[in-house]
C-alpha cells in the first residue's frame, strides 16, 4: 500500500488527497480541465454528488483519460453520494448517477445527510413542505447494501453523521460505514467523532479541510487564521499545506476544492511537510467554529430537527 492512501473496513485503498468537484457555478469545461490537470498532478481520488451537478463533467474527464490510457480505471477513486430526496430507492438513485458519469461502478457511495426529503426535492435547500416527518435509516441502509451486492459500488458509507448517528446505525447495519466524510479542519476538529470512528473501524474523510473559502458558505478564518500562519512561515510552506497536513497527521483524508492550477499543486504538496508536536499542540487550542452548520435542514414545523443541537446530537 502506498504512503498516500489508506485501507478501508471494506478493504479497498482511498488515496488521502481528494479532489472535490462541487462548484457554486458548475461550468463543465473547467471541471472537466481541472481534473485533466489533477490527474497530471497525481490526484486519483475524485468526489462528486447528484446535487452538485458536476456528475456529468466528472465522468466524462475521468472516461476520456481512462480511454486515452492516461490512467486504468482501477487506479481512480471515485465517490459520489445519495441525495436526501433519493432516500426512497437507493439502488434507483446510484444507477442514475452511474448513467450521468457513463461509468460501470464507483468506488464510494455515501449518504449525504441523515434527513429525508420528498422525492421532488431535487435542490440544495429544501423548502418547509420538503421534509419527510422521519428518516427510516435502516431501510435506506438496506437500499445501499444491495448497491453493494449489485457491485453498482466497491464501498458504501456516510456523511454528515454524527456519534449517536452512527451508534444508531451501527445496532441493525449488516455492512458498517467505510468512510463518514464531515467538515473537518484546524478550527472543527472532531476530536470525538473521530475517535468514535477509530473505535468502529469507520475512516473519517474531511470536507472542506480549508474551511471552505471560495464558498459561498466558507470562510478564509483558517487560512487566516495567525497560528496556522505562524506555523507556515516557520516551515516555509503555506497555510494551506498546514491545515491539509493537520488533517492528514489526525488519519482522516481531505478532499480539496480548487481548480487553480497553482493551488492543485500547493494541496498535494501537503503530503510531503512535516509538522512536529509544538506545532500540533498550538492546532489544538484553536477556538473551534463549525462553518457548515446545516441550518437548512433545520425548522420547526416539518423537518424532524427542530434545532441544530437535534441535527448533531450536541457535537456542535
């Protein structure tokens, strides 16, 4: 196994450095030239979703490179995930997406959000009339473990999945989670779903490792942040590399979200900096902020959270 991936509970390698395709204003030509110039890079781990819209685009840089016999299929990671108005039929919902991508299977197919929408509700924030009363998790497990036994996908998992979450799903799961890929990075650290996780043999995958900026709902607060500069100028790298290797050092891969050649570069050179104790101590004390807090799927009258604390189950 290479230094840059990791093994699964399910037995597969993902490689640590991922390459996030969801774009506020998704135009498929730069996608498609951003992934053309990641893999170039060496990136081999690519994340996408139905509500990202970036299926299409995805697929068709990943089959025209497999085709050209710049890379073999086998050596792509891919990952896409269930939107919550798909909770309905899982199997339905991931041969649409294989259609979208012109793909046979996926590596990964997680769960987006622990909530279950009608099944119009096919946008990023739902309206109050959108909420199912009450998410039947073991019947969308169920949905997902017979993608797996169709060998639509190589692993399933989840994301945005709290402790209690997890513990839930874990009491009738006949196939645990691979991967529950959350927000993580210096200023929201995990620190107890991670080490949740590491008890359950359950990978912990960071989203916006960067804390998202370039988003419309992210924040420059980490790359910003005086400590993690401190720490950069002090090993002549950038603040960016410093919060990626955090994330890496902590065991959790990171998928990365830019299409800016020169910081598709900076980001997997992330793997080769080295950050010694002082410097993870001082990460550490950071004051934690969730940025991505999921206030959309919170209200109360239709969603079955009627605050954030029932979205994360205190963890926020």
């Amino acid at each position: 196994m290479r230094s840059d991936e990791v093994r699964l509970n399910c037995g597969i390698t993902i490689p640590v450095i991922g390459l996030g395709t969801y774009s506020s204003h998704n135009h498929t030509d730069t996608t498609q030239k951003a992934i053309h110039l990641a893999l170039q890079m060496g990136y081999r781990h690519f994340d996408t979703a139905k509500i990202y819209g970036s299926e299409p685009a995805v697929g068709n840089a990943l089959r025209v490179a497999i085709e050209d016999q710049i890379i073999p299929r086998e050596d792509v990671f891919l990952t896409s995930k269930l939107w919550s108005a798909d909770h309905h039929d899982p199997v339905s919902a991931l041969k649409h997406t294989l259609r979208k991508l012109g793909m046979e299977y996926i590596d990964m197919y997680l769960v987006h959000w622990p909530v279950k929408l009608k099944p119009w509700a096919c946008y990023a924030v739902p309206k109050e009339e959108d909420f199912e009363k009450e998410l039947d998790m073991e019947a969308t497990w169920e949905g997902m473990q017979r993608c797996l036994d169709m060998e639509l996908c190589r692993c399933i998992g989840i994301s945005n999945f709290s402790t209690k979450k997890i513990q839930n799903l874990l009491d009738f799961a006949s196939v645990p989670p691979a991967v529950n890929q959350v927000e993580m990075h210096p200023m929201w650290r995990q620190s107890r779903l991670r080490e949740s996780c590491g008890e359950h043999g359950i990978h912990v995958s960071a989203y916006s490792p960067l804390g998202g900026p370039g988003n419309a709902w992210g924040s420059t607060a980490v790359v910003q942040n005086p400590i993690i500069k401190s720490i950069a100028l002090k090993h002549k790298a950038t603040p960016a590399k410093v919060a990626l290797k955090w994330g890496l050092s902590r065991g959790a891969s990171v998928i990365v979200k830019s299409f800016n050649p020169e910081r598709l570069r900076e980001n997997m050179g992330s793997l080769d900096l080295k950050l010694d104790e002082e410097d993870l101590m001082e990460i550490g004390k950071l004051e934690e902020r969730k940025i991505l807090r999921g206030d959309f799927l919170v209200n109360h009258t239709t969603s079955p959270y009627k605050s954030l604390q029932d979205l994360w189950d205190y963890e926020i």
